[in-house]
C-alpha cells in the first residue's frame, strides 16, 4: 500500500525527469553536429598557424580541436547521460 502511493506521488517527478533526460540528449545530438564543423576549422586553424611559426597557438587550437571533437565534451556529456538514464531505471526498479 505505501509502495503503492509512493508510486503515485514520484509519478510526475519522474515524467519530469525522463522528459528533461530526453530533451538533453536531443540537445547534445544536435550540439555535435554543428561542433563537428567547428573542430575542421579549429584544426584548420592549427595547421596554419604550425606553418607560419607561432607553435603555441598552433598547440591552442589543436587542444580546442580535441576538446570539441567527439572523443572530447561530448563523449563526457553522453557519458553522463547515460548514466542519469541507469539511475533512473535503477529508481523505477526500486519502485514497481
């Protein structure tokens, strides 16, 4: 019975949860495809700068290149997304 209510009183929070879980992944998708442009420029930007001779902002944007790229940010974010959805299922486990 009180598992029961507890069921019923958690039920919007969790809707609430799972549909800002959702729209974040949908977020992150989106951001890393428009990223995926940037980092060509930024490495772009890192070749040219190695050519003329000013080594560190070479270095600067090939950092900025990695960090954009997908083994960068947005495997953290995706990462961390996937982990808010297993402790969400973990609490929906724990309650039905």
């Amino acid at each position: 019975m009180l598992k029961r209510m507890l069921r019923i009183a958690l039920k919007p929070f969790m809707f609430g949860v799972r549909l800002a879980l959702g729209l974040a992944a949908a977020i992150t998708s989106v951001a890393s495809a428009v990223i995926g442009l940037t980092v060509s420029v930024f490495l772009l930007l890192s070749v040219i700068e190695f050519a003329i001779g000013y080594h560190r902002n070479g270095f600067v944007f090939m950092v900025l290149a990695i960090l954009a790229s997908p083994i960068g940010l947005p495997m953290i974010a995706n990462f961390l997304l996937d982990r808010m959805d297993h402790f969400l299922g973990f609490l929906e486990g724990l309650l039905y």
